[in-house]
C-alpha cells in the first residue's frame, strides 16, 4: 500500500507524518495529560475553562515547557530534546509579541533571517506574506501604528513565514475589540484552510473553536474529557462546562424506553428509546414558563422551579431556575413582562418531549 493509498488518520497514528502527542506535564499540584493526533492540515481547538491546562499544552508543543513524561513526534520525529529555536513550529502569541523597534515587514523578516536567510530575500519573503495578509501598504509602519486586527495579521505572518509544520495559536483573537474579531475571524479561518501542516488553537471562547476547527479537544483539570467535531461537540455535550457553552440544559441519568430517571431530580420523558447511562440535553429557548400549573395531560416534563436570577441574553431574558429540575430558560422581555418575573417567583416549567435529546452517556 502506497501512502496515497493509506488513510490519512493512520499515518499520523503511525508517525509518518502530522501530530502524534501525549504531553505530561507536572507542575506542582497540577497535572496535565493530554495526547493529540492531528494531520496535516487540519485545525485543532483546545477549549477548556480557565486553568485547565491548554496554555500548558501550548506552551509544551513549542518546547517552553518540558514534558514530565510522555512523547512529541511532528513528521515521524521526536522534539522531546529539542530546543525551541530549533523546532518547526510557528507561535502567535496571545498578545502578538511584535517587536516594537521593527516595521510590520521587518518584524516578518524575523523568522527567514533567524534561519539564515539573506536579508533582502527575507524581507521579499515578508513582503510576499504581508501582501497575503492585505497588509502591502503597511510594510513600513511600527506595531504601535498598527490596528490590533493588523497586529494580529503582522504576527500570523510572521509565525507562517518560517514555513513551520507545526502552527500554535494562542487565543489569538482575544485582544480584539468585537467589530474587529468578527472579520479578523473570518480573515483568520481563510488562512487557516489555506495551511498545509497542523495547527493547534489554545481558546476559551466557542465561538471561536466552532468557527476556526475541524476538530475541539476539550480539557478539564488537565484531561481531555471530550473531542470531535464542533457539530458533534455542540449536539453531544458531555460536561457541564461543554453545555454551558454550547448553550444547552444537561443532564445524567439511567433510561428505561422513553422516560430517563435523573441521577439527581426527577425523570424527563424523551423521544428517543434507549436503556441504561445517558445524557439529556435541550436548550432554554425549549422551557416554556408559567406562573400557575398548566392543564392538559400532555404536558408530562413539569416541574415546579423557582427563578434564582435573570439576566439580558442577546434580545431575550435567560432565567436561572432552582427548584425539583434546576435549569435555564429563555424567554422574551414581553413574556418575562408579562410573567412577572422576578427573584423568588414561583413557576412552573415544562419541555416537550420532541425537543429533548438524549444519548449514551
């Protein structure tokens, strides 16, 4: 079989070519494990809370931080022992590092001149990346001249202009004000298709995740306790941190047929008929609330809630509710008008059964 002919995910598994990690690192109480396979040209997304462990991984791929244990092949050879300088690997650091006595087509020349380039054929090579970035008529400007998106920009060119088959990024869009991110995103993901090794994203924001990755890698407390695509990631959420971002109620608990008996509360009647561990997931906009107990006998997930908080969510009001299911709902500012909403407001909520999820835990 030729390497045409084998898959692509078994080359990496086999170090022939991409990302083949598992990175341990202990650092006092704290204790990251974490592997990666990633081929060439596929986009990963570390996403995790604050403290989980992603700018440590990050920041053991590039070689800043020594692995403790574990491995780190890139194309089929090890990097453990190498120091960073040597590495093939481009960063983009969260706040861009640029080098401030530099003009944006010098600080790109950097990377080329480092690896022996000539000085006018690196600063051609720059001058070739910063056209790609839309930045030709901004060569001879300094960082402190330059809009954070352009900065931004100036640092991917400069991480992508030493050809790296390795690319790091470290929440890069995060110091963007938000009409900037939006179209830098949107710069950023053309890029990033455009590249042709690994590149590895270190965000806490999904929407960041969901719109650069092929793939999430989701780490908590220093593990990976999910990965997939952001599609299945969004729809399979399996820690409450994950659907808090995702935006969805979830829930564990043991099914039998349609109803699943959570592990703490009450039982949610589902569409699908499955047996033993699952998950249950539905979003707030699927909570329709009451302040007295509605008739009918359809309504079969009820439960009797109390609202903790409310708080602006985009154009709706998002209640957070205690009580025999705690949960969120959305509603507009009208019906939470006209409810009467309030902290300490008895309800009642209820779900349809059509607009729950439930899966194998």
């Amino acid at each position: 079989m030729t390497d045409i002919d084998t898959p692509r995910t078994e080359r990496v598994a086999s170090g022939e070519q991409g990302l083949d990690a598992r990175l341990v690192v202990h650092r006092g109480s704290f204790r990251l494990d974490v592997s990666l396979t990633v081929a060439p040209g596929d986009v990963v997304a570390l996403l995790g809370p604050n403290g989980a462990g992603k700018t440590t991984a990050l920041r053991a791929l590039a070689g800043l931080v020594p692995l403790t244990d574990g491995h780190l092949r890139l194309d089929g050879t090890a990097l453990e022992r190498t120091p960073p300088e040597s590495r093939p690997v481009g960063v983009v650091f969260q706040d861009y590092l640029l080098f401030p006595h530099l003009t944006a087509l010098d600080n790109v020349a950097f990377g080329p001149r480092c690896q022996g380039t000539s000085k006018a054929e690196a600063r051609a090579q720059a001058a070739v990346w910063l056209d790609r970035m839309g930045l030709a008529g901004h060569a001879a400007a300094k960082p402190r001249r330059l809009s954070g998106g352009q900065a931004q920009r100036v640092a991917l060119a400069r991480a992508l202009a030493t050809r790296p088959r390795l690319l790091l990024l470290d929440e890069p869009l995060a110091a963007l004000d938000a009409r900037t991110r939006l179209e830098v995103r949107s710069q950023l993901r053309r890029h990033l298709a455009e590249f042709e090794a690994v590149a590895v994203l270190v965000t806490h924001d999904p929407l960041d995740a969901m719109v650069l990755a092929d793939r999430l890698v989701v780490v908590e407390h220093g593990e990976v306790v999910q990965e997939g695509t952001p599609a299945d990631i969004a729809r399979h959420p399996r820690t409450d941190y994950i659907a808090q971002l995702v935006g969805l109620n979830l829930y564990r608990g043991q099914a039998d047929g349609h109803t699943v008996r959570l592990d703490a509360g009450p039982s949610i009647t589902t569409t699908e008929v499955l047996a033993g561990p699952v998950f249950v997931a539905f979003p707030p906009a699927a909570v329709t609330l009451f302040r007295e107990r509605p008739g009918g006998a359809s309504a079969r997930n009820l439960w009797r809630c109390e609202v903790a908080g409310l708080e602006t969510h985009g154009d709706q009001i998002r209640a957070d509710l205690t009580g025999e299911l705690p949960l969120a709902a959305d509603l507009t500012t009208v019906a939470a008008a006209e409810l009467d909403l309030h902290p300490g407001a008895s309800v009642w909520a209820t779900v349809k059964a059509t607009q729950t999820h439930a899966y194998p835990a």
